[in-house]
C-alpha cells in the first residue's frame, strides 16, 4: 500500500448486509456502485457546533444522502443540480495506502459523485482553505493520486459564496417533482420564458403566479430555465432558456 501506484491503494466499504469489505482498490472502483453504499464510517458529532450530521434529498436519485457540515450540504446542492451527475453518496468508502516511512494511513472522502460518463468524484468539503492542517492536506494528496490512477478525480470543494448559496438553497426547497405542477403547466412555463425577461412577467404571462412560481424554481433548480445566481434573486431578474430548450432544439430534465 505504498502511496505510489494505483495498485497500492486499499478500499474499504459496507457490503449490503453492512460488513466491511476491504479489497483492492483498482477493483473496486470498476466493480462497486459506490453511489448505492451507506456511510463507511458515521460522521462526527462535534460539540459546540450549530450544525450537526443530517440527511440531504437528491433530486437525482430520489434517495437521502447522509450529509456531514453545513459546509458539506452546500456542496451537495451543487452536485445535486449538475445534470452530468448520476449518483450521489456520503462517505461511501474508505482508502488505505503506507506513507513513505510504511505507516498505514487511511482517509475517508465526505461525498462520492458518480459522473453520466461512469467516472466519479470523491471530495471533500472543508468549511475554510486550511481546515483539516496538515493530515488533510497529505491525504488529499494521497487520495488525488488513487482517483487519477483510475481516471476519477479528487477535490477539496472551495466553499461557495454566501449570495449563490443562498440562491441555491432557495431554489432547492422547490426540487421535488411535486412542484412541477399539474399537467402542461411546465410547458406553459417554458413557453413563457423562449426568450429572457424579469421572472414576474414571465411567471404572469403563464398564469396565476401562486400557482405558477412553484414550477418556476422548480425549473431553474432542474436547468430547464436559467437566471444568474450571482446576485440575489428578485422579481425582475432576467430568467431565460436553458439553450436545449430554445425553439427548434430538444430540450429535456434531468
């Protein structure tokens, strides 16, 4: 297990009766559908935190996925949105490899995002640049090496901004199906919006806005319509087509 090649790395994991399997971690990689595992590990409780472990809804897989930080929910709001994105687990594995004094060193990634392409993410989600001193810093070189050596990838997810966080974490209370509305209200929607303007307007043009508004954020959640997040949202930010559902191209959801 010296950190070194591929084949030196170790996996750990839970088996479907929830025994922990270790095996090579090359072959785990192209055998386990790590996205269906449970937690490997729990995550921590630390005291004097405002905000402990919980369960996250994806969107994506319908499923609850176990979420560790505030910082790391964030985190899966933003994987949970990206339609490249197939499969989302909390630390779903844990990998083994020696440093070079031949320590056993282990270290267990807090999100698994597996890709449309098979490939996959593990990264880690530090509420700040240096959280984790200097055994996080190690391990995430460790772990960057095992994903490249079999073609994933590893990543300290950089915290998001407070004015996106706050647009997503919005936009998230509407991802459920349910808000899509009755039937024809999301066509009605995106025919509203074939062309950019204020989110009012178009959500008027469609019908009554309580009614409307719902499928509207479930929209931009899914894509399927677009605005910028990078400022606060407001009746009159402009909110347009995603370009697959401009006329004359096939659109489609997640």
């Amino acid at each position: 297990m010296a950190a070194g090649r591929g084949s030196d790395f170790e996996a750990v994991f839970l088996d479907p009766v929830g025994q922990a399997v270790q095996q090579r971690w090359a072959d785990a990689a192209m055998t386990v559908a790590f996205e269906d595992l449970p937690p490997v590990s729990a995550f921590p409780i630390i005291p004097g935190r405002r905000w402990g472990p919980g369960l996250w809804w994806s969107a994506t897989t319908g499923r609850h996925v176990a979420a560790g930080s505030k910082a790391m929910r964030v985190q899966l709001m933003v994987l949970d949105r990206d339609r490249d994105v197939t499969g989302l687990a909390g630390r779903p594995v844990r990998l083994l490899w020696r440093n070079p004094r031949g320590q056993v060193r282990s270290w267990v990634p807090q999100l698994f995002a597996r890709h449309a392409d098979g490939t996959a993410l593990l990264a880690d989600c530090p509420g700040h640049p240096d959280a984790g001193g200097e055994r996080a810093r190690n391990a995430a070189a460790a772990v960057a090496q095992a994903c490249a050596d079999i073609g994933w990838t590893y990543r300290r997810l950089a915290p998001l901004d407070d004015v996106p966080a706050a647009n997503l974490k919005w936009l998230a209370g509407y991802r459920h199906p349910r808000n899509a509305g009755r039937p024809g209200l999301m066509a009605a929607v995106l025919e509203a919006f074939t062309r950019p303007r204020p989110l009012i307007e178009g959500t008027e043009a469609a019908g009554d806005p309580i009614e409307v508004l719902p499928c509207v954020f479930h929209a931009l959640w899914h894509q399927q319509l677009t605005a910028g997040l990078e400022t606060p949202l407001h009746e009159r930010v402009l909110v347009g087509p995603r370009d697959g559902n401009r006329p004359g191209r096939t659109g489609g959801t997640r």
